[in-house]
C-alpha cells in the first residue's frame, strides 16, 4: 500500500504522523490532503527501512526545498559529490536530488540513500543515457529496467518526463533557446530518430507499476520548461502542462503519489499566473519549481535572480523550490556555491512561510529580534539559517573594532559594530527606556 492508497482507504499512517508532527498540525488533517492528492510523502519503502525520516510536499504545508547534486561526465569526484550532499544538507535542504551524468552512478546513489535522512530523487533517463552510446539506442525495457532498479535501491521520487508528446516539439520552432531540460531534450531526440510517440508516455501505466510497487512518488518533468523570458509561458510550455494534469490524475487512479515539476525562466509579472494556473490544470498536484528564474543577464548571481522567482511561487502556491546555485549556466557547483544555493532558497521559502502564515513559522523571527535588541550574539547566531556565515561576519567586525579602537571588551559590549555606541539606535533605545523609568520613579 502506497501513502496515497492509505489514505484512501482512510488510515493514518506512521509516516503521516511523523508530518504531522513536523508541521503543527492534524494527522487527519495530513491524511486528507494525501487523499485529496494535494500532499506527498516521498518515502520508498526501501530508504523507509534505512534512515529516512518522512516529510511532506502540498500547498498547505511548509514550502520544501530541494538541491540538486551529482557527478558529472566532466567533473567526477565520488567523495566530493558526497560531500556536497551532506553540506547541502546540513543547511537545510529538505531534498536531495542525485543528478549524476558521469562514472560510478550506481555507487554514488546507494552511498547517498544509505547516509541520508532526506528523501532523495532522480532523473532515470542519465543513467540510461550515460550507458548507452547515443539516446536513440534506448529501449523502452531499457528504462524501465533502470525505473525499477532505481526503486529497488530506495530512490524516493523519480522526474520522468512523460508529459512531452511528439505534436509538441514544433511549438519549440519560436523559442530562443529551444528546449533546455536535459531530460526533455534526450526525450525528443529520441522521438524523433525513432518516428514514434513518447515512450514513457506510452507506458505510463507500467512505470506505475513499479513506482506503486516501491512507493516511489512520481515528478512528472517539464520537458519543454522555458530556458529563457523570451520563452516563458508559451504554447509549447502549456502544452504539457495540459498532459500533465491529466497524468497526474491517471497515476492517482494507479495508486501513486504524484509531483509536477515547473519552470524555469519566467518574468516576475507571469509568475502568479503560472502557479495558479497549474493549481488549476493540475487539481492541486504540488508544485515543484525550478527557480523561476527572473531575468537572463546575471550569470554568477542567479541563485539570487531565481530566489526572487521561488519567494512569489512559493508565495502562490508552489510547494516545493529547486535551488539554483550561483554556477547555474557555468559550472559545476562547489561546496560554497551549494552552501549559497540552499540558503537563498531557506530564505525565499521562509519567507513565503511567513506570508502564508504557516505553523510557527514567524516565532523564530520574533526570537531573532528579541535577541537582537537585547544584544545576544549567541542567540542571534543559533536562530540564523547561517549560523556559521553570521558568527564569521560578527567576528571580523568585532576583531576590526577592537583593532582601532586598541582596546578589548571581551566581545560584551551592548552595541552593534556597525554603530558604535554612541549611534547604535537599540542601545540609544535602552537608554531611553532607563530615563523613563527614573522619570515615572519621581513622579511617583
């Protein structure tokens, strides 16, 4: 039995209660939103076993966010890869997605599912490429063997783009950069060589099959997301996304969980539209972005220009953000452009927390500025998403202050270093709050 089949049938399972937990809320409340197919709970029944702990993806839950991670067949270093895992997890990734393109798939994946506590997600299509000479000698056994073996090892949610049908690759004859998903490319390269429609479309129905067999959630990629603004919101975006609507409701009747993964480039006035519009087609289904991405002419900043996008999507509506990284468009990401990746989008999903009025989600801002107006550094510290990057920055100031000032306060003193004492506004403010005091004293 599936989450989703579970709740159907109308029990709580343990891994909905430990969601419920998580979020503040109702386990019947959680079970519901399964039901309704509004809510996933990536846990393969196989990484269950391990050391998973469940979570949640829907609309009415915290939003998620997800980093994408992975060797690739120019850059292949296993312990790296695995390190930027941990890291990317240790600042608050909520997913993993292993994205491997090189050597040694197979390793890195099991290395990833045995050590993680995370839901781990990936794209199948890359391992059947990277074994093959040319994508268009795939079989359909050949995927699907690699589905199944994928579940077998414990992967929780697969990105599978089943939705792109072969009428839609000429609406990609006006766009500037053509079809930009990796997965969405091979796909119709594959359909074209061969004259034929979508395999995984056409067999939709035994892919599911394997993913009810495991409980692997489906996410049924955008392969024709927009790479670019000029792109975004176009016949051959929409297109799928009217396939994937009707997908999501035939895995549901198969007895999966189910995601729709989104774009991609979108200007900042098309967002909203975008998300409430897969809202619609899609029932409900979560909504997992990619960014969006709101503008093309920042190369080296886009974990930025994409964190943009993912505030108001996630604001709308989408349930779980994909991180960008600064390297998108360039490289491969290091461990430091991880680290940034993953805390724009904490940022960016709190901040749509915040918005929404999620559980508790604020009670740590109120804390943080508690602490900051009592000049609690520590405090400050651990309420930070980057405690690390926040105690480093605070420290050089501090050490800098000292320096010029030629002397030490033991890191004590009641100001800001930005300030000073005599022009810090909080300090200025307890001081005022002293004379008050010492005037209602002589009034009484």
């Amino acid at each position: 039995m599936t989450q989703y089949l579970e709740s159907k049938s109308g029990r709580i399972t343990p891994e909905m209660a430990v969601v419920a937990e998580s979020e503040y809320l109702e386990p019947e409340f959680i079970r519901a939103e399964v039901a309704a197919g509004r809510l996933v709970i990536p846990a393969n029944k196989v990484h269950l076993s391990k050391r998973l702990i469940p979570i949640g993806i829907g609309i009415e839950l915290r939003t998620k966010i997800n980093a994408n991670l992975g060797n690739s067949a120019l850059s292949s270093d296993l312990n790296c890869e695995l390190a930027k895992v941990q890291y990317a997890i240790h600042y608050g990734a909520d997913t993993v997605m292993d994205l491997s393109t090189g050597s040694e798939i197979d390793i890195l994946r099991r290395r990833i599912i045995d050590e993680v506590t995370v839901p781990v997600g990936t794209v199948p299509l890359y391992q059947v490429c990277e074994s093959l000479e040319d994508i268009t000698d795939m079989t359909s056994s050949d995927f699907l063997n690699a589905v199944e073996h994928q579940a077998e090892q414990g992967v929780d949610y697969m990105t599978i783009h089943a939705a792109l049908l072969r009428e839609h690759i000429r609406y990609v004859d006006d766009r500037l950069t053509g079809i930009v998903s990796r997965g969405g490319s091979l796909t119709a390269k594959w359909m074209v060589a061969h004259n034929r429609e979508n395999p995984f479309y056409e067999h939709f129905d035994e892919l599911c099959e394997i993913m009810r067999a495991y409980d692997v959630c489906w996410s049924i990629g955008d392969g024709l997301r927009p790479g670019c603004l000029h792109d975004a919101s176009d016949a051959a975006q929409f297109a799928e996304l009217e396939v994937m609507g009707k997908l999501a409701e035939r895995a549901r009747r198969l007895g999966c969980q189910v995601m729709i993964e989104g774009p991609g480039h979108i200007p900042f006035d098309q967002i909203e539209m975008n998300v409430r519009r897969q809202i619609e087609i899609c029932r409900g289904t979560p909504f997992y972005v990619l960014g969006p991405v709101v503008c093309d002419i920042a190369p080296g900043y886009d974990h930025i220009t994409s964190a943009i996008g993912a505030t108001m999507a996630a604001f709308h509506g989408a349930a779980m953000l994909c991180y960008v990284t600064p390297k998108e468009h360039l490289g491969l990401p290091d461990m430091e452009d991880v680290r940034a990746g993953v805390i724009a989008y904490k940022i960016a999903a709190h901040a749509a927390d915040v918005a929404r009025h999620r559980p508790n989600a604020r009670e740590r801002d109120d804390e943080m500025a508690k602490a900051r107006f009592n000049f609690n550094w520590d405090e400050q510290f651990r309420l930070s998403l980057d405690p690390d990057k926040a105690s480093e920055y605070y420290n050089k100031s501090r050490e800098q202050v000292e320096l010029n000032c030629n002397k030490s306060d033991g890191g004590t003193e009641k100001y800001c270093t930005m300030c000073g004492p005599k022009f810090c506004a909080m300090r200025t403010t307890h001081d005022l709050q002293r004379l008050q005091e010492l005037e209602t004293g002589k009034d009484k």
